[in-house]
C-alpha cells in the first residue's frame, strides 16, 4: 500500500534531455499540464504527494524514479547510469532521508530505478546499458539485508526493465515478448504487449488501480478485461524523452 509519492516538475531544459524516440521535441507548456495532471491522479489515489522544483542544469530531473530504489525498510540512492544524469541523486537524498534510512551505491557499481520493479518480497533488477552487473548486486545485497530476494535480469533492446516489464496486481505482469519467455517470471499471468503498443507496457500500478497511458486501445482493453480500477493519463511530451508513467514518480 503506497502513501507517498515524490515528484519533480519538468525543467525548461527538458528539450534537451536524453532520447531515442523520434517523436519530436517535447512541448514545455504541456508537459507542465500533463505532470499536474499526473499528480492530481496520484492525489486521488490517496498518496501525499510531495512536487520538488525543477533542478537546473538536468534536463532529465522530472523521471525521478532513476534516482533511487524505496522500499518499505530502506531509500538506496542510486549512482545514476547517464553520465548527463549523475548529480540527480544528490537533492533527492535530503527528501527521501526524511520518511527512511537512507544506503548509498557508489560508482563504479551503477543503476537506475527504471531497470528495477518490486513484486512483493522480490526484485527484479534489470542488466542495461544504465545498470551494469555490478550495480544490480551491491543494490541487491542491500536489499537483501532486510529479507529481500532479488534477480538480475538479462535484456534485449530496451532502455530499462520497466520499459518492457510493469506489475499490475493479482500476480499479472505486462512484458515485451522478449521478456514472456524469461525464465524468471514464468510463474506470474503474462499479458504480451506487442511492439506497436510498446509504450503502454510501462503501466502504473498504484493501490489496486492501474494507471494507464493515453493512445493505446489494445492494452487498455486488455487491463480492462481484468476487472481492475483504471485511470487513463496523457503523457505524450514524456513519451518524446523515452519517459513513461513510473518514470515520473517514485513511490512508498
């Protein structure tokens, strides 16, 4: 049951942030309405939360959940994986030390919040080219300390684990069809969405409801088939940097 959320409004700068879409560059006044409009969905799903201000020089600084994994025991801060984005971390530390104990990864050993989802008492930690194989085990071993099991998870061509793989209640997961052949998460109720619709793999689930992006008819239909709360949110401008609906948040 999550209760916080933690966000931060997107800076003028983000025409510049990274990206591999080819869908233009994004509108600054309308990622200003999207991203209260984000908020206004997390609020009304009783979370408290908590709008930081954009951080200058950090184009990317709105995708806050990069900059560290949260859980109910422990915030580890994470040594971001964008050389652009390394730094993020730092005024995100002071937050998140106000509601838990707060552990540190160190460079050389990297990863981003995107590459890791939590599924119950397991983590699955997703091996990119933000996460090397030394960041996914010293945030592994610190998760395990309080009772956690974790899995680093190989990938194809995806930028991060959540872009491919999201938890959407009742033991059901969203995954690429690279990512519904994976060993890993045979037992879990797979729903394949394919490459057309790719963007809505990156689901929110928040207390029961699933948080859904604007545009995407098959996967929508197919959440709703589950019987499950939905809330639809346009993120389109994010969708321009590679960012999805966890990206914008991070939530305990």
């Amino acid at each position: 049951m999550f209760t916080r959320a933690i966000t931060r409004r997107p800076s003028p700068e983000m025409v510049n942030g990274i990206t591999t879409a080819d869908l233009g560059a994004p509108n600054y006044e309308l990622a200003l309405v999207q991203h209260a409009s984000y908020c206004r969905a997390l609020s009304g799903l009783g979370l408290a939360v908590t709008v930081l201000e954009p951080e200058p020089g950090f184009p990317d600084c709105c995708f806050v959940e990069d900059t560290a994994v949260v859980c109910k025991e422990v915030a580890v801060i994470a040594p971001l994986g964008a050389s652009t984005r390394q730094g993020e971390e730092v005024s995100i530390e002071p937050v998140l030390a106000k509601h838990r104990p707060v552990r540190r990864v160190t460079a050389p050993a990297l990863f981003e919040g995107g590459d890791v989802l939590q599924v119950g008492s397991v983590f699955y930690i997703g091996l990119s080219e933000r996460t090397n194989e030394a960041g996914a085990k010293a945030l592994g071993d610190a998760l395990a300390e309080y009772g956690y099991t974790w899995h680093a998870m190989n990938m194809g061509e995806t930028l991060h684990f959540k872009t491919d793989v999201n938890f959407i209640g009742d033991n059901t997961l969203l995954v690429s069809p690279f990512f519904d052949e994976a060993p890993e998460l045979a037992g879990y109720r797979r729903i394949v969405v394919d490459d057309d619709e790719a963007y809505a793999r990156n689901c929110l689930y928040i207390n029961g409801t699933v948080i859904v992006p604007d545009g995407f008819p098959r996967t929508l239909a197919a959440i709703e088939s589950l019987g499950r709360p939905i809330v639809v949110v346009d993120v389109s401008e994010y969708r321009k940097l590679d960012g999805g609906l966890t990206c914008l948040s991070l939530r305990f």
